[in-house]
C-alpha cells in the first residue's frame, strides 16, 4: 500500500543522492552544480507530486 510516508522517503533518496553527488566533487571549476540542484530540485518534486497523488486518490 502506498502511504505518504512512501512519498516523502522516496523524495528524500533522490535529494539525498543529490546532495551526496554536490559533495563527492569537491571544490573547483569544473564542479557540476547544475545537475546536483536539478537532483534536488527532482526528489523535492518528486515527493510533493506523489504525496499529493495518494491523498487525493483512495484507490491508492
């Protein structure tokens, strides 16, 4: 069963794997912050659209 708690672990994974991949780079110019906010920016997304998707359906 799907459950907001769901929805909000799953947008924690991709903002965490976000977060993990901004500071594996390190320092520099050739730092890669566009995709590690773009990473972010998914799980927050992520679980804001699911958590709504289970509270409006009660099939779910």
């Amino acid at each position: 069963m799907y459950t907001r708690r769901g929805a909000i672990v799953l947008g924690l994974i991709f903002a965490s794997v976000g977060v993990i991949y901004l500071i594996v780079q390190g320092n520099g110019l050739t730092m890669d912050r566009g995709n590690a906010a773009l990473l972010i920016i998914l799980g927050i997304a992520m679980a804001f659209v699911f958590s709504v998707l289970v509270r409006g359906s009660r099939e779910l």
